[in-house]
C-alpha cells in the first residue's frame, strides 16, 4: 500500500491585526518558507489551575509585536465563561395533558 500526502495547510492569525494567512505545505517553495520565517511568535508560560501552561501569541510583523504582547498579559478567561450560561429548565415549559 503507498500513500501520498496531497495537502497539508497552516493557518496563521496575527493579534496585533488580524491578519490571516495560510500556506500550503505539500510543494512549498522558497518564498513560503520565508514569509512563514518574517512571522514572530511568544510564547509566555503561566501557572493556571495548578499547572503550568503555555500561552502564545503570533505575529505577523515588528510592528503588530506591542499589540500582540498585551494579549499575554490579559487575564485567561474560562472556556465556560466566554459561552452564555442559559438555565435549560427555566425554558421548558409544562406538557399539558
């Protein structure tokens, strides 16, 4: 049995603008491999729920590094407190017999 990768792709995002940018993998040449290079990435480990974690920031020039490095410093939020906490039984209503 053979097998061939056909696509592998990466996705960037930059939080200092929000610029997405996506490269593809298989075939890359040159250029790709060097745009991916110009991209900066930090990395900051923190103590959270009693273990350390990693939390990184990408960005895609010198001048999105300031904007990117507040992230860092922002309180993580809870997974649980980004979604809307609805009370499912307060919306069910009676059946009516």
């Amino acid at each position: 049995m053979s097998q061939e990768v056909i696509s592998q792709k990466i996705q960037r995002t930059c939080e200092g603008c929000g610029t997405v940018k996506e490269w593809e993998l298989v075939g890359m040449g040159e250029d790709a491999v060097t745009e991916m290079e110009q991209w900066y990435t930090i990395i900051r480990e923190v103590f959270f729920d009693g273990r350390f974690q990693k939390i990184m920031v990408q960005a895609c020039c010198l001048g999105c590094l300031p904007a990117a490095g507040i992230k860092l410093a922002l309180p993580k939020v809870a997974e649980e407190e980004q979604t809307d906490n609805i009370d499912l039984d307060s919306l069910r209503t009676e059946r009516i017999n």
